[in-house]
C-alpha cells in the first residue's frame, strides 16, 4: 500500500501561496513521499494553476487533486487546464473530481444540487473521450460538449472519484481509476466501499484502486489530538455524504475516525486499512504542534518505506 500525504493551498512564513506550495512539495519529495494530495476548496485560489507551477519547479513527485468539483467548470474548461497541467509536469498529475457539497453548489455558486450521479455520469461522457482522444460527442440531460481539442502530445491523466454512496461508487468503478474517500473507516471501507466499487469494475473488464484519506497525529497526548480533530474537522461531521460515512463506521464525529496515538497505535491502524484492500493511504497530517507534524511524517516515511 502506497503511503502519501495531504495537505492543503496556504500562504506561510510572508510567502504567497504558490511560493508556500512549492516549498511544502519539495520538502515532502524530499521526505521520499511519491505523491502529495490537495483539495480545491471553493475559497482557495486555484489549485490546477498552482500545481502547474509546483510540477515545474519540484520534479520527482506526483500530484493528485483531492477534489476539483465539477459544477463550476465546463468538462471543456476541466480538460484543457488539465492537460496543460499534466503535459507541463510530465504525467504527474493525477485528477481527482468530486461533486462538492449542497451549501457551497446551491449557496455559493446558486448552482443545481439534483441528480447528483446522472450529472457526473454526463460529466465523464465528455470529460474522458477528451482527455483521452481530445474529441467528444456527448448530448446530455444536464451536459453537452461537442467537439475537439487541438493538444494532441500531452499526457492523459489518470480519473478518480470522490465516491461515497453504492450508485457513484458503480459510477467510479466502471468508468475510472478508483475513488478517494475522505472520513472513511476501516469497516466501511471493507464492506460497503471495497466490494462495491471492485465488484463494478470486475463486471466491466476493468480494475478500481481505492486511495483512502484520514487525519493523523502521532502523539503521547491523544485526548488533545482528538479535542483538536474535533474542531479543526467539525464540518465533516455535518455534510450529509461524511456524515454518512461516520455513522456506517460507528462514529460519533470526525474525531474518532482520525488516526491517533503512539508510533505502533498508528502504524496498527494504517496496517489495518492495507489489509482491507485500500491501495494508498493519504495522511493529513493535523495537528498545529511542529514537533506532533514531524513525528507524524516520520512513522509515516516508516510504514512506507520498501520491505
């Protein structure tokens, strides 16, 4: 099992946020991490862009977004920035898509929320046959594109979904390279997400990989790490696709599904994630103590390391 880190777009020590990035992924490639997740949150500033400048400054590491929402962008707009992005980091680029959440969709962008796996479903006829052959013919209920693009050397990404429910899990595992889930447990990884997306794929001809994303904190205090995982991921416990994730796990809040404790508390429960069939483990690493942070890397670069 791959292990690789998440972190997120911030400006640090009076740099601007693209100088910041770039100086976080050279640090985690030099740490002997292969790829670094990050989310676009609808805040933030654009994270394509900044991966586009990141993959030429930092070579030897991949990158993966974890998620772009679809909503606010044409499969048009989503490939070309895509294969920009890819062809500049030579394939190292990794596209993760998601569907976003109703109060930033309907609230923020004043956007339609409805048919959720239909309009993802839409979304891929005419993403995919762009990104992998730059032409489509898609007529669809909630999108259309028609046509080509003239950008025939770079390199396809690879697509995954940010798949919780039984429908967009049969979504990913038929038409992508997997899914990536966020809040997600050990138990609801092996009997609901495994199964489910892999049994897909098989019915198809195809193979899905599961990337699963927890906070971490490697940590004598664990009663501070849950208390600070228990504010610092509280919306998580309130979106209906996490919360459901929680309650199938068991879980009263974000802070029980973060992974925390001691070295081999940790190492166990990571161990336990590859034995349920995850195929890479992403880390946020959480907690605002440097010293936590780097304990934290450091079992992680541990556990990851070649045998």
């Amino acid at each position: 099992m791959r292990i690789s880190l998440f972190g997120y777009l911030a400006a640090g020590g009076g740099r601007a946020v693209t100088d910041a990035y770039v100086a976080e992924l050279a640090q985690v490639r030099e740490e002997g991490f292969l790829r670094y997740w990050t989310a676009q949150l609808p805040t933030d500033p654009d994270l394509l862009t900044v991966l586009a400048v990141a993959l030429r400054e930092v070579p030897g590491i991949q990158v993966g977004t974890g998620v772009v929402p679809i909503q606010p962008q044409h499969p048009y707009s989503l490939a070309q920035r895509a294969l920009t992005v890819n062809e500049i980091g030579g394939g190292r680029l990794t596209l993760g898509l998601g569907l976003s959440h109703k109060p930033v969709v309907e609230g923020a962008w004043g956007l339609p929320f409805d048919k959720p796996v239909r309009r993802m479903s839409e979304y891929l006829d005419a993403l995919l046959p762009l990104l992998a052959d730059r032409r489509v013919s898609a007529q669809g209920e909630t999108v259309t594109a028609r046509g080509s693009l003239r950008y025939p050397d770079a390199p396809t990404p690879q697509v995954y979904l940010a798949a919780l429910g039984p429908q967009m899990l049969r979504l990913a595992g038929r038409r992508t390279a997997g899914t990536v889930t966020w809040m997600t447990g050990p138990r609801t990884l092996a009997e609901h997400v495994v199964p489910t997306i892999r049994d897909a794929a098989a019915e198809v001809g195809r193979t899905a990989r599961v990337v699963a994303s927890l906070p971490v904190a490697v940590t004598d205090d664990v009663a501070a790490a849950r208390a600070e995982a228990a504010t610092q991921f509280a919306v998580y416990g309130k979106l209906p696709s996490y919360r459901a994730m929680l309650d199938r796990e068991g879980y009263a809040g974000p802070d029980e599904a973060a992974i925390v404790g001691e070295e081999k508390d940790v190492a166990d429960r990571i161990a336990q994630l590859r034995d349920v069939g995850v195929d890479e483990f992403v880390a946020l690493p959480f907690s605002p103590d440097p010293e936590v942070r780097a304990r934290t890397r450091a079992l992680l670069r541990a556990v990851g390391a070649p045998a």
